[in-house]
C-alpha cells in the first residue's frame, strides 16, 4: 500500500483550531478505494499550537508568498505566526520524506492545508496554505476533499 500524507481533521481527529473535525466520508473512501496507507497530520499542531487555537488568516499573501518572504499569517488577536506556521510545515515536509508520500489530501480553506482557497483579513479567498504551498513546492501533488483525483494516485 502506498502512503498519502492526509490532514488528520479529514479523518475525524479533532485537531482543527476550535478542537472539532472535518471528518470526509469522500476521503476515507478515496484512500479504501485505492488501498493507500494515510499518514496523518497537523501542521499546527506539529508546530506546537494547542488544539483548540485562536483563528487564523493570512494578513498580507498566502502560502505561496509566506514563501518567498513576501507573506504575513497572524491569529484573531493580532500575533504574528507566520515562523509557527512555517516550522508546522517543515515538519510535514520531512513526514514525507521518511514516509515517501508523493501526493496529500489537506484541508481545504486552512491557513496550512488550503489547495484552492484560505482566508485573507478573515475574508475567503483563491489562495494556498504554507504547508500545501511548501510541498508543491517540494513536487508532491496536493488535493483537497473538494478536488479528490477521478484516477488511482
């Protein structure tokens, strides 16, 4: 069985920011279906945040631009956690690594795990997360819950 890093929320941990789960149906079929072998993980909490947290969002960029220095991430109150977020997705970039995960489902709309969309200044918008925008970066493919790949990864 192949390996697949999945953001634990998916499977039903209770590891989102307000200590509740996204649990997917969707994406527990999807690693059944093609006999993977889920990695779980938190960025956030890898990088030492308590579970539950203060929201977060990114104040200036995304992922992309946390990145390429360009990019800031704060909490509800106004913190600074762009190096915290940044450390969480270091630590899931080297799960990969020993668990030689070529692909990942994250979270959708996540500050670490959005594919598609996150938060800017607390409003929804296209954009990636630090830890999804890192593992592109690093040539994993990444999905989300709302964009499962038709075929066998």
């Amino acid at each position: 069985m192949r390996p697949i890093l999945v953001s634990s929320c998916l499977l039903g941990l209770k590891t989102r920011y307000d200590g509740t789960d996204n649990y997917s149906q969707a994406v527990v079929d999807f690693i059944k279906n093609n006999q993977l072998t889920p990695i779980p993980v938190c960025p956030e909490q890898l990088a030492g945040l308590s579970t539950p947290r203060p929201k977060c969002w990114f104040s200036i960029g995304d992922g992309d631009s946390v990145l390429d220095a360009s990019g800031k991430l704060i909490d509800e109150h106004g913190e600074d956690l762009t190096s915290v977020f940044l450390h969480g997705a270091r630590e899931c970039l080297k799960i990969v690594e020993m668990t030689n995960c070529k692909h990942a489902i994250l979270q959708q709309r996540s500050p670490s795990c959005g594919s598609q969309s996150i938060y800017l200044n607390e409003k929804l918008v296209q954009g990636v997360g630090i830890t999804t925008a890192m593992l592109k970066k690093s040539g994993i493919k990444v999905f989300s819950d709302d964009n499962l790949p038709a075929k066998k990864t």
